[in-house]
C-alpha cells in the first residue's frame, strides 16, 4: 500500500461529487499536495473536523493516479483557538495560505516554507500578539526565503544613505529622492520596515497600529503579488467555507 503520512497545514478545500471534498494541503515533507476527502461532507464522517483552512495537521494520505491523493486520517497537531476566535485573526490567516497557495511549484518540499508557516499561525494564536502586521512580515520573509528580501537600508539603486522616500516592489526596495519611484514612503512606513526586516517582529506586533501600518500592509501585498505575478486577495476578508 502506498502511505503518504506528513504534518501538514490547510490552504484551502473545495466540494467535489455529492460529499466528498478536496483538500490542498502543504506539508512538510512533500510540499503543495492535493487530496480528495470521500465522504466527509456526510454527517457520519470522522474526518470532517480536521480539513478546514488554516488547520494545522498529521495527515494519511493514500497516493491516488496522478497528483490527486485520498485522505485517510486527520489528528490535529495544532487547534490554534485563539485564533479561530476572532476575526482579524481568520482574515490574517487566510492571507498566509493564499499566499502560500499561489507559491508556483507543485510536490517540491520545502520544509522551510511549512516551518514558516506553523511560526505565523501560532503567532496569529498568541494574544499578546495583534494580528495587523503578521501577514506583511510573512510575505517579507517569504520573499527573503526567495532571495528577494526588500531592501531598507539605503537607497536599492545607488546606494545612498537617504532620505529615502519612495519604495518600489520592481526595484526591490527603498529609494532616495534622485532615484525615486514606486510608492511615496513616509519616515514612519521606513521605520517600521526597518523594525520588521531587522529582527523586531515581536516588539512589531505588540503594538496595536504602529504608525506606517497601512503603508507597510500595502507594500507588503504588492511585493508578494508582484512576486508571484498574480491578484490576491491578501489581507482582505473571505469566509471559512
Ligand atoms: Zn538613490
């Protein structure tokens, strides 16, 4: 018999046939891997529970033809219940596993993108921590594991020490005021960067709305759209389905 057993985290699952549901997972040891539930949207089914978004898992899998797998087993690994009691915190969540959805690659494991991953959620989970700023240090970071970490130091272009005034995804970082384009860039929104990409997250997210908070939440999205050259939804509601 052909198992595939991992810990893996929940992107996203949609209906297929009359009660079965496909479930997308990224593991930990197989990447992105798609698996159909049987059954689990009949009310006798021992599965359900485990398959929602954000879900945090061991999972059985029986490999399928092709890429599309059969769930066997679910044990929750993590509950995140703070988390999944407030809103802010489902939106925010749901921004990691869109983005991490888009990721263009199919069954290459990258441990480093589930641990990633697990750290952001039970950051999401920790109540000390306000949600706002997770998503935006996650797509930095994400960009980073990439090789393209935004660049806050100096001017990306000529090395200039500043003012820096603008900041521009294409370029990859902050401009001084000869080299500017992209977006303005105020003191605060440069700080606040600087604070996030320089080892500061948790000082970051004990903050309520720090000052540059919109600007960075703004920056952040059209970096990781622009990196993965598509629209998302990143940061803005969608319903648990
Ligand atoms: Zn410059």
């Amino acid at each position: 018999m052909n198992e595939l057993r991992d810990e893996a985290v929940v992107l996203r699952s949609y209906r297929s046939g009359e009660a079965d549901r496909v479930v997308v997972f990224w593991t930990r040891d197989h990447g992105k891997v798609r698996a159909i539930a049987k059954g689990v949207r009949k009310p006798t089914s021992k599965i359900g529970g485990g398959l929602t978004p954000l879900a945090h898992a061991e999972v059985y899998l029986l490999k399928g033809r092709g890429d599309l797998h059969i769930v066997r087993q679910v044990h929750h690994v993590e509950r995140y219940s703070t988390l999944h009691a407030d809103y802010d915190r489902i939106t925010a969540g749901l921004a990691l596993v869109e983005v991490v959805d888009a990721i263009p690659l199919d069954d290459v494991a990258d441990d480093g993108i589930f641990t990633m991953l697990t750290r952001a959620l039970g950051t999401l989970n920790t109540p000390e921590f306000f949600p706002e700023l997770v998503p935006p240090a996650f797509f930095f970071k994400l960009l980073a594991h990439d090789g393209s970490e935004p660049q806050v130091g100096e001017c990306v272009n000529c090395g200039s020490d500043g003012p820096l005034v603008s900041f521009d995804a294409e370029v990859g970082g902050a401009l001084c005021d000869n080299c500017r384009s992209g977006r303005p860039l105020s003191a605060d929104g440069l700080h606040l960067m600087r604070r996030i990409l320089g080892g500061d997250l948790a000082g970051v997210l004990r903050d309520e709305h720090p000052a540059g908070a919109v600007e960075v939440k703004t920056l952040a999205s059209e970096a990781i759209e622009r990196h993965f050259g598509r629209r998302m939804n990143v940061g803005r509601a969608s319903p648990i389905v």
